[in-house]
C-alpha cells in the first residue's frame, strides 16, 4: 500500500510540474474558530498537497502585509468586524479559490449560505471566489453528525485526497469526488456508515498456511529447571 501510494504521488507530482501558472488556482485554506477569529492556514502539507493538485496556495507574508496590524504573526484575524477586510486582502493577493475548514456541529446543514454569514459575504460579493463559486470544504465523507474521514482515511491514502482536491479545483467531474465538496456549486456530504466498507479485512489464511506451529515443549528445547 505504501509503495503504490509513493508511486501514484511521484506521478501526480510530475504531471502537475508541467502546468502552466494560468492553469492553477490560487487557494487560501481558511477558518473561523469558535471564539469569531479567522485563520488564514500555512501549514505545509496543505501546501504540497494543493500544489500536488495542480494549484498554490497563497502567499500568506502578501496577505499579512495587506491587512498590516489587523492580521497578526501567526495569521490570524482577532477582530471579527474585520472579516471583510480579511476577505477583500485574500481576493487582492490572488486567491481565486477557498477551503474552507470551520468546524460543523452537523455536517449536513453547513451549506453555501452558512458559509457566506459565517465571513461577512454575500452572493453579489464581486470577490472572485464567489462569482467564480470556488468555496470547497473537507467534509465530503462523514460519520454520525460531525466525524469527517479527512481526518482518518486520508492520512492512509493520500493520492486519493490529492486527486480529490484537483477534481474541485479544476472542476473536474470525470475525477471520484473524494474529502472535498465544493458547496458553492451545491455540492451536499456523503454519509458513511460500515455498510459503505466493502473492503475484505486482512486475516492469516487457512489455505495459504495450514501448518501447526508445535508447541514448544514439542521442539526439543530443553528449558531450565
């Protein structure tokens, strides 16, 4: 399994070098905490994992510099009146795509709308993202209300998840939807229950080794008395 991910990663990796820079998104990976602050994410594999897909990410020192005191060292937006000035900096730097990553109590009622009161926005915004509806989460596979698989499965297949990002992203639909859903086109999440796993679990195999292991007082091992 391993190897066959590294291989299929390696392969992303070399077709995606090629793509001109006009092909690309830039992304920004945001969030709003519970306490109304707004995070603008630099973690790195968010970065290769966009630029595997095909895109970049922003430049988040460009975004810092835009928003000057509003914006702190860590990227992060304290003040929630300035939610909008966050959204304008991101658009002004490029960004032409959001992924969104607010926590949701209940998955299937954070939609589109949810989104745009969540960050001040509205669907006349001119912000590229939204006319262009380019707003993505990582919820597309859930349990009960709020477990997301993006937190369990992707981190053993991980070309599934690159491939799931650039199906959004270049809004190609003969790509498996996976992890991520695009809710400004609508795009709804997929329960998951055990029912869903079809997979056969790994078990030693009768036919495969029908040897009995003798015990060890049978092995002519003599043992301290």
């Amino acid at each position: 399994l391993i190897s066959s991910e590294v291989t299929a990663i390696q392969a992303k990796q070399t077709q995606m070098a090629a793509r001109a820079d006009s092909d690309m998104q830039t992304v920004a990976w945001i969030e709003k905490s519970y306490g109304g602050k707004y995070s603008l994410s630099t973690a790195p594999y968010k970065k290769i994992m966009t630029e595997q897909a095909g895109s970049k990410v922003v430049d988040a020192a460009a975004v810092k510099t835009t928003l000057g005191t509003k914006m702190s060292d860590t990227y992060q937006v304290a003040n929630s009146a300035d939610v909008g000035a966050f959204m304008q900096a991101l658009a002004d730097n490029g960004v032409t795509a959001l992924i969104d990553e607010t926590y949701a109590s209940d998955i299937t009622q954070y939609d589109f709308a949810r989104f745009l009161t969540d960050f001040g926005l509205t669907t006349t915004s001119a912000l590229s993202f939204i006319q262009n509806q380019m707003v993505m989460r990582v919820d597309s596979g859930y349990s009960g209300t709020s477990n997301i698989d993006w937190y369990e499965s992707r981190l053993v297949f991980p070309s599934k998840a690159v491939a799931g990002l650039q199906r959004v992203l270049d809004s190609d639909t003969s790509k498996a939807k996976a992890y991520f859903r695009n809710i400004a086109k609508g795009e709804q999440a997929d329960a998951i229950s055990k029912d869903s796993c079809t997979a056969s679990r790994a078990m030693c195999s009768t036919s495969s080794l029908p040897s009995v292991l003798p015990m060890i007082n049978t092995l002519g091992i003599r043992t301290l008395e």
